[in-house]
C-alpha cells in the first residue's frame, strides 16, 4: 500500500471509531460504558500515535520517549483513583 | 524542500535526526503530563459526583463536539500527508496541505466559539452567566471544561499559527523536513488531546 493510501485507510477507521463512541452513547451498556468509550479512544490515540506521528518507524528510544508519558499519566491516574475509590472504605 | 545542514556537536545527520526527534517527543510528553492533571481531576470529580458528572455532560451540545472531532482528525490526516510530501520534495504540496490543517484548525475553532456563546446563552457559564448551573458539582464540571477546552484551544491556536509559518517558508522552498514533521507532531498531540476530551466532557451517560 503506498503511503498516502495507507494514512487515508487510517482515516477512515478514525471516523468509523468516532461514529461508534457517539453511538455508544445511545446504548445500555451499563457498567461497560467508561471502558467502551475510553477504550475508543485509546484506539483512536494508538493508530494517531503509530501512523500519524510515525511511530512505527522510529528508533526504540523515541517510541519509548513518546509512550513514557503514558505510562506516568497511568501511576497518577492509579493513585488518584485510589484516593477517591478507597474514600468510605471505613479504615 | 532545502536540505538539512549538520549542526555542532553532532558528526552526522542520522544522529543529529534521531537526536532532534527524541527532544520534540520529551516537550510532548510535559505536554501530555499538563493535561493529564486536568483528567485526573475529572476522575475526582466523577467518583465523587457520578450523578451530577453525567447531568452536566449531557447538558452539552454533542453533535458540536463530534463534529469537531471529526474537523480535527481530519485536519491530522492533511498534515500526516503533509510530512508524505515533504518526504518526496514537494513544498507546494506541503504549504497547501498545512494551510488546508490550518483552516480546519480555524473551523474547529469557529465551532467552539460557537459552542461556548450557545452556553453562554443557556446559562452554563460559570461566573458570567450561570442561572442554568444546579449544583455545585455541575459548576465544578463547566469549570474543568472551559478551563480544558480553553488550554486545548491555546495549543490549537499556536498550532494554526505554526502550520501557517511553515506553509510560508515551504512556498518560499527554505523549508527542512525535520522542521515540518516536528510541528506534525505537535499537531497531532493537540489532537490526542482531544481524542480523550471528547468522552472525559461530552460522553459521560448513566451506567
């Protein structure tokens, strides 16, 4: 696949994940619906992050400098829930 | 596209290349760190409130944000072809490209303004015109999404006036490709940004 038509294919499954978060909405998914629309968006982000920003070329220390962020939002946002979550436990 | 010079203290092109990428992704990444303290907050504020969380996202005007996600994504496709072009030595193809990401920059833009003067009818504007705000959690909410969406649009905004620069220096042919995928990236971060605005404000429905 030559690159333009690769980056268009990629853009059209970004539009195609963006019409499924909206129409997620509309549906009882009960307790999956965070995961649903947040995995979406963790979808959207990898194909942006692999194909758009080029991570799929690059050497290992850039990948890991672009996806380090990532992993230290993750500790804070572990935390951060902890807090919250655990609030009322009684200890 | 003018060819990249080597630069002291680097001894050659590749390590200078690998060198400069490796920077631009560590300053995006203290970006994503000063937007994840903004999500973090709307973790907080959604277990405390689930109930007012989900009332105040429903209050906004979700066809806009979708419409706007659409613009965006769009936008990063144009510039992610942009960076295809300046591979192959084509700077009129890549000022055209950047100016087209850059008007649909504006029109994101243009929807926004258009959003924030719709809350700003409707009384969702905390402290300006706020008769429609019920509680104080759903204060708390309009306040994380004007305070996230008006950093986004910052970083929106220095990215249009970068896409525009760069299409000038490109129809000029004094363009480097390490400068226009550089700004590439800092668009499609804007971008990411948004990616996971969009369900933290707009998505957010009973379980």
């Amino acid at each position: 696949m030559s690159a333009t038509a690769r980056l268009v294919v990629v853009w059209l499954a970004l539009l195609v994940l963006l019409s499924s978060t909206v129409a997620a909405t509309f549906l009882p998914l009960g307790h999956l619906r965070s995961g649903v629309a947040y995995g979406i968006a963790a979808a959207k982000a990898g194909l942006v992050l692999w194909y758009f920003m080029e991570l799929r070329s690059e050497e290992g220390l850039t990948r890991l400098a672009g996806l380090a962020a990532f992993g230290w939002i993750a500790i804070l946002f572990l935390m951060v829930a902890a807090d919250y979550l655990a609030r009322g436990w009684g200890f | 596209m003018r060819d990249p010079e080597l630069h002291e203290p680097f001894h050659d092109l590749a390590r200078q290349r690998e060198t400069d990428r490796f920077g631009m992704w560590l300053f995006l990444a203290s970006e994503i760190m000063l937007f994840g303290g903004i999500f973090a907050a709307s973790i907080g504020l959604r277990v405390v409130h689930p109930r007012a969380y989900v009332a105040a996202s429903q209050a906004l005007h979700l066809w806009l944000g979708t419409a706007n996600t659409a613009v965006l994504l769009t936008s990063s496709l144009l510039v992610a072809l942009a960076v295809e072009a300046a591979k192959s030595g084509r700077p009129k193809r890549v000022a055209w490209l950047f100016i087209g990401a850059a008007l649909l920059g504006l029109a994101f833009a243009a929807i926004k303004g258009t959003e924030y003067w719709l809350e700003y009818r409707e009384g969702l504007m905390p402290g300006l015109s706020d008769a429609a705000i019920e509680s104080g959690a759903q204060r708390l909410f309009m306040d994380l999404y004007f305070v996230s969406t008006g950093l986004h649009a910052v970083h929106l905004t220095i990215g249009v006036v970068l896409l525009l620069t760069l299409a000038a220096r490109a129809l000029a042919d004094k363009l480097e490709g390490m400068t226009a995928s550089n700004v590439a990236l800092y668009w499609h971060l804007v971008d990411i940004v948004w990616i996971f605005l969009f369900p933290t404000l707009y998505l957010a429905r009973p379980a």
